[in-house]
C-alpha cells in the first residue's frame, strides 16, 4: 500500500479516532476496483484484502456506537458509496471474514423504526445490496436478518462470483494448443495475474473449478506460469481441508508446488507409524501418492529423496524400512497400470546399481519358486562384491572417492530395502534350508540390518549370526514346557536395544524368530509361547507386528505358497492376536 499522508483525526463523540485521509484512500481504491474484472484490478484487491479488513473493523465499530443511520451520514457522507462499492466487487465479497465485516456494517446502518426520509431511503438500498452478501450458508444472525428485511432466502447467492468465475475458466482454456492460429495471441501471459488473483478465493466453493483448472493447465508456453503465492495458498487450503480438489488437481497441485508435495510424504509416513497396528499397504492403496509418482517420474525422484533422507536418520528402524518397501510396491503396481508410454525403471531409479535393478525389481511370484534359491544367491553375491568393492576401496582414500564409495554401497543398500521382499524369501528360505545352503541368504539378512558395517564387524557379525540361527532353531525344537529359562535369556539378551555386543541387530533376530514361528513345523500353542515370552521380554511388540504385517502382505500378494497356504496363514493370524492381546494388557500400565 503506498505510504497516506499525516492523518486528519476527526473524533465522533468520545469515539475512537476516525482517520478521514485513510477513508479517502480507501474509497479511491473502490472506484478504482470497480467489479475486479482485470487482472490488475483483481492482483490489487488481493493484495489489500487483509488492510481492507482492518478498516472495515473500525468502521463497524464506529457505526455501532453512532446514536442513528442520519447522525452516522452526516458524519460520514461518502459510507455508503463506499460500501456500496465494495459490496459488488466479488472479491472483496467472496472472502469470509471481508463479507461478514460488510455485512455487519449494513446491519447497523439498518433502522427498524425509520424516522426520515434518509433512513427510509437507506432501508430500501441496503435490501437490495443485502441479495449479493448473504447465501444460503450464513448463520443464524443472517438468517434473522432476512426475515427481519423480507428478502426470500433463494434470491441470496453468489451469482456475481460464479459468472465471474466461470468467465476466468473459459479464458484459460484458450491456451497455445488450443489455438489454430500460430500467429493468434493466446492467453497464457494473463495466467499469472488470474493465479494471483484467485489467492483470496482459494476457500471459496464456487472458485474450485477455477482453482483446478489452473493447476492442470498443459505447460506448453512459457508465459503459463502459476505464481508461488497462489500455490502456497490453494497448498494451505487443501492440507487444512478448506478446499476440496479433483484427483487430477491434486496430483498437479504436488507436481507444481515442492513443500505441499513434501508434507503429504510425512504426514502419511508421520500417520503410519504414530497408529499403532496399522498396515501401511491398506494406508497407501487409499493414497493418490503412489498413482502421481507413476505419471510424474519428477515426483517419485522427490519423493525417493525424501526417503533416503529419512532412512539415513533411522537406519536401524523397521517400520520406516517397512513403509518404504509398501510405497515401492504401490508405486510399481500403479507404473504398471500406466496405459501411456511409461518412462524406463534406469530413469525411475537413476542411482541404483544397473546390474541389481531389474533383478530386485522383480517380484518373486513373477518366477518359479524353484529359482528363489539361484536368484538370492546371485543377489548375495553381486551385493557382497559391490560392498567389498565399497568399504576397502583401490587404494584411493581421498575424500572424495571415499564419499563415491560410501554412496555406491548405499545406493545398493537403498534398492534392497524398496525390494525387501526378496530379504523376506531369504528369511523364509533360511529358516527352511539345510545348513550348507544357508551361507548367502545370511549374508543377505545381515547387510539388510547393518548396512554400514561400522568397524568392519560383518566377518564377526556371520559367525554370530550362525551361531544365534543354531541356538534358536535348537530351542524352537526342544518339547520341554514350560521354555527353559536359562534357554530362553540368551536369546532375550540378543534382541534386547540395549545390548553392548558389537554383534547383530534385535530385528535380525526378530525376525528369524518370527519366521522360525511361522514355517517351522512346531505346534502353534508351542510357537505362540516362545513369540509371547521373548517378544514380551525384549519389549519388540510393535517391530512384532510390523514383521508379521510385512510378511502375510508379501505371501498374500505373491501367492507364493501352495499346500501350506492355509497352515501358514491360520499361524500369522493366531501370532498377531497374541501381540493384539499384548498390547491390549498394556496399556492400562502405560497410562
């Protein structure tokens, strides 16, 4: 607003100060506003709104405290120009607070017993203005007042805001690729200003259209550019849930706008793991999230960033890891769905390691399952030579190769946890092999939860994974009931937090025991004790859980078993009402 000279203060009987220089600033612009019906009228309109409200509040003060509509006018003879004004132009009237301000200043402008002339007059100019302000939504006040004028609710609309609109939309439409007439103007050099117009309309009903139809314009021209404000604004509205889209817009409103796409990432990984017992495959489905990274292959990179950002914060954390896996396969079914050319998994993944894209990306019911076992061996192997290659180097210890290094052993680490369903069918498989066969699908597990291999201890983390897998198959095979005590604490000790020994995470073990639970051929009653006691011990209930989730969604999606299907399944939903029992019993505690 440009700066208003020294005020002229006029005082209306012991009221606060009036300032008339402002009063007449104000009404210039009203005339110069006329109905918003240029960008340049309706970008400054925008721009005033929040001012405009503030005088509005002081005017209704002072007309609430002016003993009548003639003393008031006598004081103030250019009031109801001015809010006469104001009230036609639908940008001042379509925003909530800016309405509610003019029509409270009418209200009181509005004599029930008229005692002149003036009054009378006034009466019979505010019924008519009141048909553009009021709507079928207003609340009781309003509705007091229109029995009070006798005005019939249905001629109470915003009709004015709806043709205007409705204009603004079909003018976008008119863009370069509409055009069939090379040398014709088209209407994208007025995008902008209508963008920035619509930032006071952004909750408004009647402007969603308008609002979608903005942000899914083809960006075919250069000059169709959306402005920052508008999308920080239409950002704000829907997050808040003021401003209800079309999918389509939605998706465009994250394709044009960086932050919006950021928080709907971390509000739904923030609501996945906060609920307790949640399946974020189930979360997901009823996401758009997923379906836009497959149309926008600049999204899903975004949104990758965002999730290696994450995991470098929580390495060791299993529903972050288990998250990342159920986006990935959402991502991947809804890239398959794609009826359009669909841009190359190298351009999707552009970091990964070439030689193990394909072979993670490909599900395990999409070959027999007689190959499981030559595949995950080829997985272990090719992963184990790009570490080694990773973590001891040529010789070059510069910082710099030594940062290349470290992001080439990430990178693969990254792609195994999208793909972690070939780290569940080396968990099933291990669990099931013979000894001599259990090697590679160890080495599997272990880079899985230790990526990183911190002071070089994976050497020493496979003697302790061998020797961990041979106590807990030993004691999932003992029939001695109840568990022998001085059985059952070393393995309590391994999936303790707070263990002090350099030697493997409490979720690899978890996990061998959940499995162990699962495909062993131990009863169920015998199986349940054993999840019960440890899991109980080690305080793992939630990492339980989110185990079992992983699993059942994994077996239920790749059909992977045949005879066994229905032992298997009857075992994962008996082992998740016993951690639903636990949970329960502990709460009471909690609170």
């Amino acid at each position: 607003m440009s700066q208003l000279q020294p005020p002229i203060q006029l005082r209306l009987a012991a009221e606060p100060l009036l300032d008339v220089q402002e009063m007449r600033f104000w009404l210039d612009k009203a005339v110069a506003w006329g109905q918003a019906d240029r960008p340049d009228t309706q970008k400054d309109t925008a721009l005033h709104l929040s001012r405009l409200r503030d005088f509005l509040q002081q005017l209704l003060t002072l007309i609430n405290n002016v003993s009548s509509t003639t003393e008031t006018m006598k004081r103030l003879p250019l009031l109801g120009q001015f809010l006469g004004r104001l009230c036609w132009n639908p940008y001042v009237t379509a925003d909530a607070t800016g309405r509610r301000l003019l029509f409270q200043c009418l209200w009181g402008l509005y004599s029930e017993l008229p005692g002149n002339a003036v009054e009378t007059k006034a009466n019979q100019w505010i019924r008519k203005v009141l048909c553009q302000l009021a709507t079928e939504e207003d609340d009781a006040p309003a509705q007091a007042l229109m029995k009070q004028i006798g005005v019939p609710p249905e001629e109470y609309h915003l009709g004015v805001l709806r043709k205007m609109v409705a204009l603004l939309q079909e003018n976008i439409g008119k863009s370069c690729s509409s055009l069939g007439d090379i040398n014709q103007r088209c209407s994208c050099d007025s995008i902008l200003a209508t963008s920035e117009a619509c930032v006071p309309l952004v909750t408004c009903p009647e402007a969603a259209p308008l609002i979608g139809a903005l942000l899914q314009l083809p960006g075919t021209c250069v000059r169709a550019a959306l402005s920052e404000d508008f999308l920080d604004a239409v950002s704000s509205a829907y997050s808040s849930q003021c401003l209800l889209l079309e999918e389509q817009a939605v998706v465009s409103l994250w394709y044009h706008n960086l932050s919006s796409l950021e928080e709907a990432v971390l509000s739904l990984l923030e609501c996945a793991l906060t609920t307790s017992g949640s399946d974020p495959h189930k979360q997901l489905e009823q996401s758009l999230l997923p379906k836009a990274c497959a149309q926008h292959c600049s999204m899903f990179l975004v949104v990758n960033d965002i999730f290696r950002s994450i995991l470098k914060q929580a390495e060791g954390k299993e529903s972050v890891k288990y998250f990342i896996q159920a986006f990935t396969s959402c991502f991947l079914r809804e890239r398959a769905l794609q009826q359009q050319m669909r841009v190359s998994l190298k351009a999707m993944f552009p970091q990964s390691p070439s030689s193990l894209l394909l072979p993670l990306l490909t599900r395990p019911s999409e070959m027999p399952q007689e190959a499981w076992r030559h595949h995950l061996n080829w997985l272990s192997g090719s992963l184990q030579r790009l570490t080694e290659e990773g973590e001891e180097g040529d010789g070059d210890n510069s910082a710099s190769t030594r940062l290349a290094r470290y992001h080439k052993v990430f990178e693969s680490w990254f792609l195994l946890v999208q793909c972690a369903h070939w780290v569940q069918v080396a968990v099933q498989l291990l669990v099931t092999s013979e000894p001599e066969d259990r090697g590679p699908l160890l080495w599997l597990l272990i880079f899985y939860h230790h990526p990183t291999n911190r002071g070089h201890h994976r050497a020493r983390q496979l003697v302790h994974g061998k020797e961990a897998w041979d106590q807990l198959h030993s004691l999932f095979l003992t029939s001695a009931r109840p568990l022998p005590v001085d059985r059952l604490q070393p393995l309590v000790a391994l999936l303790s937090p707070q263990s002090q020994q350099p030697s493997l995470s409490p979720l690899l073990i978890l996990n061998l025991v959940v499995n162990c639970a699962v495909f062993l051929q131990q009863t169920l009653s015998a199986s349940t004790e054993l999840i019960q006691t440890v899991v109980d011990r080690s305080g793992l209930v939630d990492e339980a859980e989110c185990v079992l989730s992983s699993l059942e969604f994994r077996l239920n999606e790749d059909n992977c078993l045949s005879s066994d299907t229905k032992r298997v399944h009857l075992r994962i939903h008996a082992l998740q009402n016993t951690l639903t029992r636990m949970h329960a019993a502990s709460r009471p505690a909690e609170n």
